[in-house]
C-alpha cells in the first residue's frame, strides 16, 4: 500500500536525479519510492502525439543522434521534435549518456515516451502493485516565440494535451502547470473544471503575478529560493496550494516543511521521503 505523507512529494520528472528524466523508467521508480505526483512535461510531434520532454528538441546533455554520438549543443534545436512523427522520435536514445549535472543517475537505454504510454504503465503498475494511483503535474511547455515552429500555438497545444488526459480518465488527479499565462487564462476560460498550477521564476512578489493572471490558481509554484513568509501567508489565505521546485538538498526541504508549504517537487524523492 502507499505511504500517506503530511504533504504532496512530487518526483520532478520522475526521478531526474536517479534515472533518466521523463522516461517510463524514472516514472515507475518514483512510483515504487512512494511519491504521490508525477512531475512531467509535454511536446507535441509532428503528427500530433502528446509527448513526455522538457525540451521541444533533443538536447545535448541527454539524447544521442542516431549514430549513437552525443548531440552537439550548436545542433541541438536541429532536432526539432515537432518536425518528427513519434515513430521517428523514439528511434533516438535518451537514457544512456552520463547526465553532466547528475553523476548518480543510472545509464538506460531508453527513448522519449508518448503521454498516453506514460500514465498507461503508470496505471497499471499501481494497480499491480495495490498503490493509490498516482496524481499528474503536467507541464505545458509553450513559449510565444516557439508556436507554429517547435509546438502549436496555444490553444491547439493545450486542447491535445487536455484532450489526452480526458482519454486517460485522470482528469480529477491532473494539474496543468505553466509559466505561459495565455496557456492558464485560455485553461480558464474553456476548461474550468482543469486544476492549473502558475509556475513562477521572477522577482515580483505573489499578488503581482496572480494579478497578472486574473484568476486564482489550484496552486502557486515558483523556485523554492523565491518564498517567502508573505507567499505562504497569501497562498493559505486564498486557499492557493504552495509546491515550490525544485528542491534537492535535505536542509532546503526541512526549511521549507517547516513553511508549511503543500508540496515538494524534487529530483531526488528518496531524500524527501526519508525526512517522514
């Protein structure tokens, strides 16, 4: 059965820092860790496949050409996945090169997987295995300059990744989580019912960006280091989860713990669940 912790432990791709990030694998080792979301982001092919990657493109630091040789950085927007079918992505390897930023990761052949095949083995591991079944934190990887080039525009991206979730039927354990606030307003305005996450990475303070984004949140996420007394203090006061990322140090997690922030999203799960 799985643990119930005090707050949501969020595997940041999985478990970036122990497996190749937004892969099956990683996804299934968070799960048998015992986090309570999966953390994951999403592209869209060429052929309109939902797919699990930070990056619209494959990047330097994880993916192989096709020769087995290592992406150069200069080359790597040459890789445009929304230039590939899905068939022709995951001939690419994204598993077997040594991560520079996380030297205990484990090397596995492995290539980037379709949402649809993400929560299909996901499901079925937890129902194997009698665990609750997993929550979803998808981000929507939109950005202006990249529609019609490396992604949709907007709407089209956000209405084939909401349309994948509602085939999954996982919808009521989903969040939608984005920095790109016309992405969040057009959730709003067509999907209400859809939890959506504002992730943040800027100076301005909480009620700046939430005036930005004319509505209130689900959740409120920025960069752990950017909380502050004040965030917790708006976020409890207008019912606003806190789940800042991405926190990977033990003595982080406890400060932010005792914030009593409601959730963590981290690469290393492991360290996270150890403190309860």
């Amino acid at each position: 059965m799985t643990k119930v912790f005090p707050i949501d432990i969020q595997g940041h791709r999985g478990c970036r820092g122990l497996l190749p990030e937004n892969t099956i694998p990683a996804f299934l080792q968070a799960l048998a860790l015992g986090v309570t979301t999966l953390e994951l982001d999403v592209v869209i092919t060429r052929d309109k496949v939902v797919v699990v990657s930070h990056e619209a493109f494959l990047n330097h630091e994880i993916c192989s050409d096709l020769s087995g040789n290592r992406i150069l950085e200069a080359e790597e927007r040459n890789f445009n996945i929304y230039n590939m079918d899905f068939q022709e992505l995951i001939q690419f390897d994204c598993g077997l090169l040594n991560h520079p930023r996380f030297p205990n990761q484990k090397n596995i052949p492995v290539s980037k997987p379709s949402l649809q095949e993400m929560i299909t083995e996901c499901e079925q591991y937890a129902f194997k295995e009698n665990r609750i079944a997993p929550n979803y934190n998808i981000e929507i990887k939109r950005t202006k300059d990249g529609d019609h080039d490396y992604h949709p525009d907007y709407i089209e991206f956000t209405d084939l990744v909401v349309e994948q979730i509602r085939q999954s039927a996982i919808e009521n354990r989903t969040t939608i989580q984005c920095f790109d606030l016309e992405v969040l307003q057009y959730l709003k305005e067509n999907y209400p019912n859809q939890k959506q996450v504002l992730l943040i990475h800027n100076d301005k303070s909480i009620d700046e960006n939430i005036d930005e984004l004319r509505h209130l949140p689900h959740a409120y996420s920025p960069y752990f280091e950017l909380i502050n007394n004040h965030t917790v203090k708006f976020c409890k006061q207008n019912n606003i989860k806190l789940i800042p990322w991405t926190v990977n140090e033990t003595t982080d997690m406890k400060r932010l713990i005792s914030m009593e922030v409601d959730g963590i999203i981290t690469d290393y799960p492991d360290r996270l669940i150890q403190l309860f």
